[in-house]
C-alpha cells in the first residue's frame, strides 16, 4: 500500500498529499486469435511488472507519523531509486496541424502543478444523501482500522510507544456518514500504509475545500488552529494531546454540517480541486488495491500483459485540455483497475466507462468501484454514474454502444501492437462529430495526406494535435514524453471529395 500513501512538500508537518499513483493495464496485443489481454499503457496501462511493484516512487517525501523514539529527529525523504530510462520517440502529428507538432522533443523535467477541470456550473457538486439527517443508509467501506488491524495486522507498532488497551480512535467527515476508525499505529515500514498522515490529510483538506472563509481561521489559525495544535501534538508525542485535537475536530465538522455551513460551501463549489480528488483516490486504492497488489504481478513482460500507470495529475491535465463536463460521456478502453474512469466520475463529475480484459484487474476494478460510492458519500461528493466492463473493448457491444455517443476517449495504445490499432480506427467511423481520442501513440501518421487513393481511410476523419506531458506523469519513466488528441472532423474530407468533384 506503500506506493500512495506518500506526502510531499518541505517543511516539518507540513503536508500535502502525494499523487496517487494509479494503476493502469496496459496491453499490446501479439497476434490473433487469443485476445485474453486488457488493452492498455498507462491510462488504463501497461508496463514492465517491476516497475509497478517498485515500493516508493517518490521524489523527497515527508510524513507525520514516527516512531516516538525518533521524536526529536527531522524525517528524512525516501530516496527516489535510479533506473533506466528509455530514450524519448520522436511523435508528429498531421501535416495539417504543423503548428501543434514538437519535431525536436525535448526531455521535459518540471512537473505541471497547473489546476484541475475549469468550473463547470451544470455540476452539483454536493450529495444529497450525504446530508441527509434522516438515517440514510451507511455504505459499507473498508475503515483505516482494518487495514491496520486486519489486512495487514503485524505491519504496525503503536505510534505514541505507550502500553494502551485500544490504539483506536474515530474521524468526522464533513458528511452525515458514521466516522472512520483508524488505529494510532506507525508502520515498521516507511512504504506502508500510514493512518496519522491520512488523519491530517483530511483535516488539512477539509479545512482548505468544505469549511466557508469566515469560519476558516478555528481550522488554520497558525496559534490555535487545530492543523497547528496537531502539529505541536506529534512534535511532542503526546497521544492524550492528540486524541483531544481529534476530538474538537470532530465536534466542529459537525457542528458546521448541522448549521449548513458545509452543505452552502459545497453548493457554491463547481470544481474539485486536484489535492481533493487526490485524497479520495489515494484513499480508496490504498484500502483496495495496495493489500492485493500482487495479484498484478500476472501481467508478464513481453507479452499483452505489461503494466503501468497514468498519474491522476496528468489525467486531470487531460480532462482539462479536453474540456471534459459533467453532462459529457468519459470512456478508457483498457481500463486496468478502474482509477481513470473513477477519477473521471470523481473530478468532472461526467457519465464514466471503461472495460478491462485482465480478471485480475476486473476484480480490483470492482473492489474499488464499491469503496468509491462508500468514500464519495463520506466526504459528501456526488460523482458521476462508473461503468466498468470486463471483456475486449472491440467485442463488448455495451462498449460499442457507448463509444457511439461518447465525448472524450482514453486509448493507452502505448504497448499495441499496429494490428490492434488498425482495429480501433475502425471504430473511428462510427463516433459522433467532435469526439476527442486521446492517445500516447497518433493513429494519425506523420505527414499523412488526404488523396483519392487513401479516400475511404479512417484516419481521414480525424485532426490531430500533439502536447507534451511533464514529469511525474507516467509510472514507467520519471521524464516527460507527449501524447495526442485526435477529433473526429469530417469537414476535411468532405472539402477534399467536393474539390474533386
């Protein structure tokens, strides 16, 4: 569980949630005619298994939790681990949009701390039900307590080094929704899972997205703000000290959804924040995916198999450079363990699909698809409607169906082979008018030209514009690379058979 649960950013206790890094199926596919593969790189990718079981892919990571007896000592970041990287391919565009071409890719090293998605004003941000004083039903969700006690009980020491009957202790979410349970515990291995950096995260991110300006200050006054006090908390290693932060914390959130302060901040509210939506999907992995993650050791190197990652800060720079909205359709073909169509559902708030091959991925994708629903209702969000399909995206007809009125497309055709990419622009024909395929390879090849011998290709249909992602946007290489965003235009084309006429 050790590869989300990082924090960044220097400081001591000072804390932000690291990118969760997601994990993706990627998938080439050798020849017919078996096609048990999950089609995709990195968005729903693929990759070298060992780079998805690498513990720590972090730059200088800080956390909050520590052993006591280290109390007095300054955390030390993880070391971010040398490897090879592979040498940037040169990608071009259509002659057509020359202007949105990189010939000389450079390696890009600074990472994009752009925002998420503009505002979307059709969207409502804030769940109903989550507000609901009339005893909705709980969904049922996998508490922090169980990971530490249950899942991977052992993995643990107390964090305070006191002798106590119950490490236990409960947190308020801004919604209606019963507390979490999480155990005061450290991990003995710093890539664990660590509750007390979760427990601040919240509280931090609380303060920062669902608490109106003017009752800010009892959250970040830097005296007497809870963030502050537990802070001055863990510097001393006082869990009585702790407890009573918690404590107060909790009776504020309530109060402040019972006088509707919450409900009024989240109805003004028509875009999360990156951080947010960060800590949601790092919450749900790491309680689904990361107790289980060696069941994605099946994807074998060299063949459809290969796994790797898109990271949420790069799909958010997706949905923005798209113009994703919340009345739109959002589909990944290839869709490993479901985060993309999750942080879709999560982030724009749109109608989210995807379809997945791998069983192995199919059966997280669904354990994180239930704690979704459980954790967007604790945090008082209303996603849009997911979708995860098991089976061949070229076969499945729900796919074939929903890729017809489809708005924005992920294809992580990184790892394809070029007779699976043949087969999907086949499908180009029957898109909608506008509809935006995004992908790490063009189907488009460079310098293609619409004449009378190529007339009835596919790739007719299509304009191209090449961008460039940063670092720390795909799990396999920690260098930049450039990706693409196909539209269908028919207008091109009808122009090239009228002149011909």
């Amino acid at each position: 569980m050790g590869f989300f649960d990082h924090l960044q950013k220097g400081g001591a206790f000072s804390l932000q949630p690291k990118k969760p890094q997601i994990r993706k199926v990627v998938q080439t596919r050798p020849a017919p005619p078996s096609r048990s593969t999950s089609l995709t790189p990195a968005s729903s990718s693929r990759i070298s298994p060992s780079e998805k079981s690498r513990k720590a892919r972090t730059s200088e990571s800080r956390s909050v939790s520590r052993d006591p007896d280290l109390a007095s000592k300054r955390r030390v970041g993880t070391p971010r681990q040398s490897r090879k990287r592979p040498t940037p391919e040169q990608r071009l565009s259509s002659d057509e949009d020359e202007s949105d071409t990189d010939a000389s890719f450079e390696v890009r090293k600074r990472a994009r701390t752009g925002d998420s998605a503009e505002p979307d004003f059709e969207r409502r941000v804030r769940s109903l039900k989550a507000f609901s004083e009339d005893h909705v039903k709980s969904l049922p969700m996998v508490h922090a307590a169980d990971i530490t006690s249950i899942q991977k009980a052992g993995n643990f020491k107390p964090a305070f080094g006191e002798k106590v009957q119950s490490t236990e202790i409960s947190l308020q979410y801004p919604s209606a929704s019963p507390k979490e349970r999480y155990n005061l515990v450290v991990p003995r291995d710093n890539d664990d899972f660590k509750p007390i950096d979760d427990i601040f995260s919240v509280v931090d991110i609380v303060s920062q997205t669902h608490i109106p300006e003017d009752e800010a200050d009892e959250f970040n006054n830097e005296s007497t703000g809870i963030k502050r006090r537990l802070r001055r908390a863990l510097a001393q290693g006082s869990e009585k000290d702790f407890r009573q932060v918690v404590t107060d914390y909790n009776h504020a959130i309530e109060r402040l959804r019972r006088s509707g302060s919450i409900a009024k901040k989240l109805d003004s509210t028509h875009r999360l924040n990156l951080p947010l939506v960060e800590r949601i999907l790092t919450q749900i992995y790491s309680r689904t995916v990361s107790p289980r993650v060696e069941s994605l050791r099946q994807y074998e190197n060299g063949t459809d198999n290969v796994y790797g990652e898109l990271l949420p800060r790069f799909i958010s720079t997706i949905f923005k450079e798209t113009g994703l909205k919340s009345g739109q359709v959002f589909v990944d073909l290839g869709s490993g363990v479901g985060n993309v169509v999750l942080q879709a559902a999560l982030e724009i708030g749109c109608e989210s699909w995807g379809c997945e091959m791998m069983q192995n991925a199919c059966d997280l994708a669904n354990l994180q698809q239930s704690e979704f629903k459980a954790r967007c209702r604790l945090w008082g969000i209303a996603p849009g409607k997911t979708h995860l399909v098991s089976g061949d995206f070229l076969r499945e007809q729900s796919i074939i169906d929903v890729l017809k009125r489809a708005d924005v497309i992920l294809i992580n055709n990184q790892a394809f082979t070029p007779q699976l990419n043949n087969e999907l622009i086949n499908h180009f024909l029957d898109m909608k008018e506008g509809c935006q395929i995004v992908s790490l390879k063009s189907f488009v090849p460079a310098g293609h030209k619409i004449q009378s011998r190529n007339l009835n290709s596919p790739i007719n249909l299509l304009k191209v514009k090449q961008r460039n992602y940063w670092s720390n946007s795909v799990s396999w290489t920690d260098v930049g690379g450039t990706y693409f965003i196909a539209t269908k235009d028919s207008s091109r084309l009808k122009a090239f058979v009228e002149d011909m006429g």
